[in-house]
C-alpha cells in the first residue's frame, strides 16, 4: 500500500488534472473513496457546517482534528486538509503538522489571511490578508516539522479573493513556492474562470496549481486540463447534497406524520451496516467473543 503523503504527492505531480472531493466527516470520506476519486479535500466549510457552527475558526483546532482523525480512519486514499491560516502563528502550524501526520492526514493547506478566518465568499474583499514574509515563514516551519518527507504544504494565495491585483497574487506565489510550498492554491471567487487563467498563464508550471472552481462551476473541464492545473477541489458539494435531501425528508416526514412515503427514496438500513463495516465485526466476534456456556434466559416463562 503506497502512503498516503506519496498517494498526495504523486496527484500533485501527475501529469494529468487530478481532483479532490471534498468530505466532513466519516462517512461523506468513505463514500467518496468508493466511489472512486483518488482524495479527500478535508473542507473546512463542509466541516464547520456539518457541525452547525460557522467557517469562522469557530470549531477549536483539536476538533478539527478529531473529525479529520474520522474520516482518516475510514479511507484509505490521501486526505488535504483545509487547515485555514493555520490557526495560529507558525508555533501552531508546526504543532498541526505533527498532529495530522500522527493520525495519517497526507497534507494540508494553509490560507494567506489571518486568524480567525471567514470564508472567501462572504466579504472577501474586507478581509486583512496575511503579511507575506510571516506567512512564509509557517510555510517553512510546517515542512521543517513533517518526518514524512511526502507530507505536502500548499500555500493558498487569497489575493484575488481580496480584490488586489494579479502581480500581487503572483509575487505571494513565489514567496510561497521559495518558502518550500508544495503547491499553490489560487482562489477566485470570479464567476468565470479568467483570472485563474490569468495566474497559471503567468506562474506557468512553476510548481503544481491547484483550483476550486466553485463560482466558476459552469467553466468545463477541458479547460483546466487544457492549461494544464494539477488539481481541481470539488469543495462543497456532499454537503450541499446532504442538506437538499435532508431538507426534502425531514419537510416530507413532518408534513406526512408518516416514514411510510420516503422508505423507497432512501437507503435501506442495511446500507448504513455496510458503510459502518458491520460485517466484520460479526465475523470477528465469531473469532475472539466465547460462546456463553448458559445464555441469559427469559425472565417471563
Ligand atoms: C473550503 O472548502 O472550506 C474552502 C474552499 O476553503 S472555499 O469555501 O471556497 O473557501
Ligand atoms: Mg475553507
């Protein structure tokens, strides 16, 4: 089995468009990995929001972690994880690393803004970005910290996303990739792909480039491929897909007072078993619990 942090890396450096599907906790992991994507985008929107809090650092790092812990545990492809700015100064960002790599998170990803943080889609403009220098400095203490010498640093650039120019996205870039970054994120909030066009036309095949086509979501395929990106995050979109089909069953269940109608749009129980593994564990209780010699008897006779 190649390691994870290679598994990530290799995606990286893959000479074809690779893509991330985002997840938030266990389950969403699973499900992506058997459906056949090659990672995990560990969104710390999909997070926050699963846990009904908002993408504003309001979950501590540590649950943060503990959810990433999950979704590690279930997988068995490579997980970046969303890990904002860091949450906090480079000290924190070194202690994170050793964290993620303990619980065999491939990567994380860490934001040019300052903590805490809010989403890139809400006033993105009004948000203080990082200063450079300090950010790479997070950037070289978190690839100073790994002991897997294929655990990936991407260094999220969110010039765009705050309105400055594309010279000014471009020289973070550097500073960034000369600080040791594994990859560039590019973010854009722009509903057409032009701008990220614009960088990678610039920045070339510098290092790896990595996109999150959110808002240009109409954009087709074949365009990041042509200009050769090496990763697209699919970055909310389990989440959004949850919360339609549990707005659509819970409406249905409350206004029917009945389960009796949605039995046939869901899965059968027997799904959940087998995303949780049930199976296994029958088996091995066969191998490991005794057979009680007198089972417990009925009371009533
Ligand atoms: C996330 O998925 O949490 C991201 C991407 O950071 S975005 O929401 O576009 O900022
Ligand atoms: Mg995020």
């Amino acid at each position: 089995m190649i390691r994870k942090t290679t598994q990530l890396k290799q995606l990286l450096h893959s000479s074809q468009l690779e893509f991330l599907m985002e997840a938030h906790n266990g389950l969403s992991a699973k499900i992506v990995e058997e459906t056949g994507f090659s990672g995990i985008w560990g969104s710390g929107l999909s997070i926050s929001a699963a846990n009904g809090v908002r993408d504003n650092n309001e979950m501590s790092w540590t649950q943060v972690l503990d959810t990433v812990e999950y979704m590690s545990d279930a997988t068995t492809i490579p997980i970046l994880l969303d890990a904002d700015t860091g949450f906090g100064n480079f000290n924190n960002v070194r202690r994170l690393v050793r964290k993620l790599e303990q619980v065999n998170v491939a990567g994380l990803c860490i934001e040019d803004k300052l903590f805490p943080k809010t989403n890139s889609f809400i006033n993105g403009e009004q948000q203080p970005l990082a200063d450079p220098i300090e950010f790479a400095g997070k950037i070289k203490a978190a690839k100073d910290t790994q002991q897997d010498p294929d655990f990936c640093v991407v260094a999220r650039v969110e010039a765009l996303i705050a309105g400055w120019s594309m010279s000014e996205a471009l020289q973070r870039a550097s500073i960034y990739h000369e600080a040791g970054a594994d990859a560039i994120l590019i973010h854009s909030k722009a509903a057409t792909p032009n701008q990220i066009l614009g960088f990678k036309s610039e920045w070339q095949d510098t290092c790896p480039v990595i996109i999150v086509p959110t808002m240009y979501h109409s954009t087709p395929t074949s365009v990041f491929r042509e200009s050769n990106f090496s990763v697209a995050i699919w970055a909310n979109h389990l989440l959004r897909t949850a919360i339609t089909a549990m707005q659509q069953a819970a409406a249905k269940i409350h206004s029917e007072e009945s389960i009796a109608g949605i039995e046939q749009q869901i899965v059968p129980i027997m799904e959940v078993f087998r995303l949780q593994d049930a199976a296994e564990l029958q088996s091995a209780e066969k191998t490991y619990l005794p057979v009680p010699a007198e089972p417990v008897a009925e009371i009533v006779r």
